[in-house]
C-alpha cells in the first residue's frame, strides 16, 4: 500500500503533533478538547475505493489505517461500573462544602485492561461539565489572582517514588517552582497549586509502582494518604492493589464496602491536618472479559460488534468478528483483556491492508502476534504488561470439532460510544 506525498496538517486525520500527553496542565486541558475530534475514514466497499483515481486511492488507505490506529473507547459492562462509582464520588465530593475528609477511589485491575483511559475519560467528562457549570471560571479564585483553571490533575507515579519526587511530579503538572525546596516546603507547594487551580481530583497513576518493602516508597503512601486533606477526590490506579501491599494496613468496612486506612503519620511533620481522621477509599475493579456463563459471552460478543463496527476493510462482511467461532478464537488470543484485543486487531487490519486480504479470520490472525513487551512508560515489575497467551492454544482449540462449544447468543448490539458517562 502507498500513498501519494502530501503536507503534513492538511488532512484532518493527521496528527500534527507528537502523542498526546496528559502530565502537564496544558497537555491535558488539549487532550481533554481534542479527544473526541478524530473523524474516522468513511466506509467504502470495494468497487468505490476501486472507483478512485490513485491519489484519492492512497488518501484513504491513509485514513483508514488512522481509523484502525485511532479506534475509540467503548463501553463495557465493567467500565460503567467503574464510571458510575469515580463519576458520582467526584462529583459528591466537589459539592461538598464541609472541611471533612474526601474519600477517595481505588481503580484496580490487571495490565493492559484500560484503566487508566476509562479513568482520564471519566475524569475529563466532570470537568467539561464542571466548567459549563461555572462558566469556565475558578469559581475559587483569588482576586487578582491568574493562575490556570484545573478541575483535574493528572500525574504518573515515578518508577522509583519518593516523597519529594511525589511531590515534584504533581508541582510539575502545574508548572510550580520545585528548585531548591525541602519536602515540608514541597508539601504546602502542592496544597497551594491544588487550591489555586481550583482542582477537584488528583488522578494519580500507576500507584501500584510503590513497592511497600521499602521504607521510602511507605513514606510517599503516607504523604499521598495526607494529601486527602486538602480537599480533592484522590483517585488512585494500579495493577492488583489488594496484592501489592497498599492496602496492608487497611480493613474493610462491612457496612459501606469502603476500605480504611489509618490517618498519615506525615501529617504531624508537615502540618497537613490537625486530626488523626482515618481515611476511606472505594476500590472497583476494571476486570477483563469472561466467557463462562451466556451472559458473559453476549458481553464480549457485543463488544466485537462495537468494534468491528469502528473497522474500515475493504473486503469485511458483516459479522466479522462475531460469527461463528471468532469470539471464541479471539478470547483465547486475549483472554478478554481489552487492550490485548485492540492490539490484534489493530496489528491485524494492517496486515491485511498492506497484504490485499482486506478481511480478518481465524487464520489470517493465526499470522499476526501480540507484542506489547517494549511498550514506552510501562514497568514489567509493577505487573503493568501482561503475559500474552500464545497462539498455539488458540490455533489448538480452532482445529477440534466444535460440536461442544459454549452457546451463545446470534444477536448483538452495536456497542458505541466511551467509557464515561457524559453529564453535565
């Protein structure tokens, strides 16, 4: 496949940038505008794209590789559990106007299993409407003041976590001065940049990084803890929280499934609360697919439908990938992880673009491996990459008789749309 030479930014599908980021306030007020821009290729079946002349040609296999690499968020049945409980636990906490404690939230779940985009769309979903509601002003603000408008803060874990570089990594966000600041100075920093920008969540990712063995990465779980009381929704996301030891010193509350934890012991150093106020969090789970029971099987089945309905090959039939054995096939490639299927998918529409094939099957994906062993900002040791299936077992089960399969349901609905429940 080629395609004609052309500027860069005169097509809309075109990124005229590097990869989004989100870890300064800049970088995530322009991804949280922009992230529903992408207009995917328009579909065409094969004598339409064969009805263009060469250029038109290659500007749309163009678009629709952009398409394949840009495919959209959809819902799941475990991600509108996560929404319902983050969305309205930000949006309880945001009201509030006593000085108590905001419990926070717990997002856990394995690899590669969308956590971290179904949280940032939720995220993002309160603060467009949290700025409709004050007319995209701090309603906080003070008089004189200029400091940018940020609902929510998003920052990543650092690899090897420390209270100061904890610290400075959220101070990044903002842009704050950290040169030269102590860590008591570094805290009272981060509570002014929260209140100062007006912020209602700090989303504070791959928490599970913190190794709980050793006695500094237990002193920045202590400072994140005290950082409750400055008034924010802390939003916590890792790989198996309940394995990693964050939740050690925890118990589970019978009466509102919330875990507490005691108060920080760094609140006495650095001034954060003059109470010893326990403090709560919710934990959901963001669970990959199952395929044991027929309501789980239609789940996935109405997933693969969203999904190829978001594929532009030229040569796909309708049922593509939820006729016959193929939601069973490509369950046994990804073992319902979310991003391991994208990732086949993905990689698999290109194959079959670059080589003519214009459809996937069985067969043709037998082709095409799933490697996400160097993916950029992930650490292998915190369990941010899962194991990977192997084809061999998928290729084993295609082959016998199928008279036994597992029943499931021959109609489905598209599944459109992302992760967050929208409100406003």
């Amino acid at each position: 496949m080629t395609s004609p030479e052309m500027p860069a930014g005169r097509y809309p599908f075109l990124p005229s940038e590097g990869p989004p980021q989100r870890e300064t306030i800049e970088d995530w007020d322009r991804w949280r505008r922009t992230r529903h821009d992408f207009v995917p290729a328009p579909r065409l079946d094969l004598a339409a794209w064969r009805a263009l002349n060469p250029r038109e040609r290659g500007i749309h296999d163009l678009h629709r590789a952009a398409t394949h690499a840009n495919l959209p968020l959809l819902h799941t049945p475990m991600s509108r559990k996560v929404a319902k409980l983050l969305n309205g636990r930000i949006r309880s906490n945001a009201l509030k106007v006593k000085p108590s404690t905001r419990a926070g939230v717990m997002i856990t779940g394995g690899g590669y299993q969308g956590k971290t985009e179904t949280a940032c769309e939720i995220a993002a979903s309160f603060e467009d409407s949290w700025r409709d509601l004050h007319q995209h002003l701090n309603p906080d603000a003070v008089s004189g003041a200029r400091d940018l408008y940020a609902p929510v803060a998003y920052v990543q874990t650092p690899v090897t976590a420390k209270p100061k570089s904890t610290c400075k990594a959220i101070l990044n966000f903002y842009g704050a001065p950290t040169k030269n600041l102590d860590l008591p100075d570094l805290v009272h920093q981060v509570a002014a940049s929260l209140h100062d920008h007006g912020t209602k969540a700090l989303v504070l990712d791959d928490i599970t990084r913190l190794r709980m063995h050793r006695a500094d990465d237990q002193d920045t779980l202590d400072l994140i803890r005290a950082f409750m009381s400055m008034h924010v929704t802390l939003v916590l996301i890792g790989v198996d929280i309940p394995a990693s030891g964050l939740l050690q010193e925890g118990s589970p509350d019978p009466r509102t499934g919330q875990w507490r934890l005691p108060a920080s012991q760094s609140a006495k150093t650095h001034g954060l609360e003059p109470t010893q106020t326990e403090r709560r969090f919710d934990l959901v789970e963001l669970d990959r697919f199952r395929y044991d029971s027929p309501s789980q099987i239609a789940a996935w089945v109405q997933h693969l439908a969203g999904l190829e309905d978001q594929l532009r090959l030229l040569k796909a039939n309708p049922g593509m990938l939820t006729d016959g054995h193929m939601p069973e096939y490509l369950f046994d490639r990804t073992k319902g992880v979310v991003g391991l299927l994208e990732r086949l998918i993905e990689d698999g529409c290109h194959e079959a673009m670059d080589t003519g094939e214009e459809c996937l099957s069985e067969a043709f994906l037998d082709g095409i491996d799933i490697n996400v062993s160097h993916a950029p900002g992930r650490d292998a040791g915190a369990g941010e990459i899962p194991a990977i299936p192997p084809v061999a077992t998928a290729v084993a089960r295609r082959r016998q008789p199928k008279k036994n399969s597992r029943p499931r349901p021959s109609t489905v609905f598209d599944d459109h749309g992302p992760a967050a429940e929208s409100g406003g």
